[in-house]
C-alpha cells in the first residue's frame, strides 16, 4: 500500500514538473539601517572597517539562514456552546530566527556581533572600565529617531530560484523577500575550535525582532 502512495505521489510530481520545485541554496541576506552610533562604536572599540561596520559585508558572509515563522497565542473558552471548547487568537508570536555567518580571517564577522552585544548591553557607559569591580551595566535604548540604539532598520532575507533574473519572461522567475522589523542579536551560540582536519569557522546568531512583513 505504501508503495502505491509513493508511485501516485511521484507520478504527480513529475506532471507538476519536480524541476520547478524550491530548493534551498538560492537566498541573500541583507543587513543594513545601523544606527550611526552603534556604527560609531564598532569602529572605535573594535576597529571594524566600514564596511562590516554598516553591516553590508556581513550579510554576504551568511552561509546558512531560517526563513522566519509565527504563530499565534490563543485562549480557550468554554461552554458557549454544550461541551464544545473554542480557542480563539489574541496575540500573534514570532518566532526567533536563526542566521550563521562565516568568520574572516581578521574576525571582523565575530567582532560585529561581539561589539553589536557589548554595545546593546552599555559596555561603553560605565566608567572605570569592565574589569573594575564596581562595574555596572546601563542598557541602551532600542531605537531614538533612528540615529541612535541598537535595532536596525533592517534585516532582511530574499530567497529566489536560479532562473531569477534569467528567465525570458521577468515575472515568471519569482522572489520571496522577509523583511525584519528592528531586529537585533539576541544570542550567539558557542564557536568550537580543535586541533585535527580544520573546517571553516562559523558564528551562528539568533536574531530578535518586532515582526516581519512578506513582500
């Protein structure tokens, strides 16, 4: 029986034509709407070029990304209805995604997000440095006028076929492009290093934000 499933299932595929199914290697990140004052740290506490600064290199280092996903937070109500219970949505919750970045070999990409948490968490405005002891932190604000704060103006990742911007007919090779509203690093997970065959050096990051829109 399950063989007959399996036989039905490709030989739909093969109508619909399986060569126009998605895959997963085509995308571009995009980073950029740093604040000039997150910028101006980076450059002057971990001297970072401009270009990372601004985010702009840092989005071509991404080697692996989530497509960002939702859902909703409900309520049950009981007894409208004789033993029937309705949930119904109040609050729509998105969920964290997660980008990895290859490191350069200056570790320009591991000081961008290191100098962007430092920066989120108000290394720069305490005074006696961070290893007095009476050290304190005093976060920064998110966002104020879009010059200062540590969200940025955007984020964002456009998955797209390799027949895009090929195709005879523009319209036919299609994109998909979310758009991350004040997103910010929320976490970075731990990088190993050992001796043996060497591999590349990857930071993965999970990334926060307000919501994302679809275009």
């Amino acid at each position: 029986m399950a063989g007959l499933i399996q036989n039905f299932k490709m030989s739909t595929l093969t109508k619909m034509d399986i060569s126009k199914l998605s895959l997963n290697n085509q995308y571009q990140v995009n980073i950029s709407g740093i604040t000039g004052d997150l910028a101006g740290y980076l450059g002057r506490a971990y001297n970072i070029p401009n270009n990372y600064a601004s985010g702009r290199d840092v989005g071509i280092m991404c080697s692996e990304a989530t497509l960002p996903t939702s859902s909703f937070a409900t309520s049950e109500v009981k007894d409208n209805f004789h033993g029937i219970n309705q949930q119904f949505a109040h609050t729509r919750i998105y969920i964290d995604s997660d980008f990895t970045f290859y490191v350069d070999q200056n570790y320009n990409t591991l000081k961008f997000f290191e100098g962007w948490m430092d920066y989120i968490s108000g290394v720069d405005n305490s005074t006696g440095g961070i290893k007095n002891q009476n050290y304190y932190r005093r976060f920064n604000y998110p966002m104020n006028g879009g010059k200062v704060g540590y969200k940025c103006g955007v984020l964002q990742i456009s998955k797209f076929e390799k027949s895009y911007g090929h195709a005879p007919n523009a319209s036919a090779a299609t994109s998909l492009t979310y758009e991350f509203i004040n997103a910010f690093p929320k976490g970075m997970t731990s990088i190993p290093v050992q001796y043996g065959s060497a591999d590349l050096t990857k930071v993965t990051v999970q990334f926060a934000y307000d919501r994302y829109i679809v275009k």
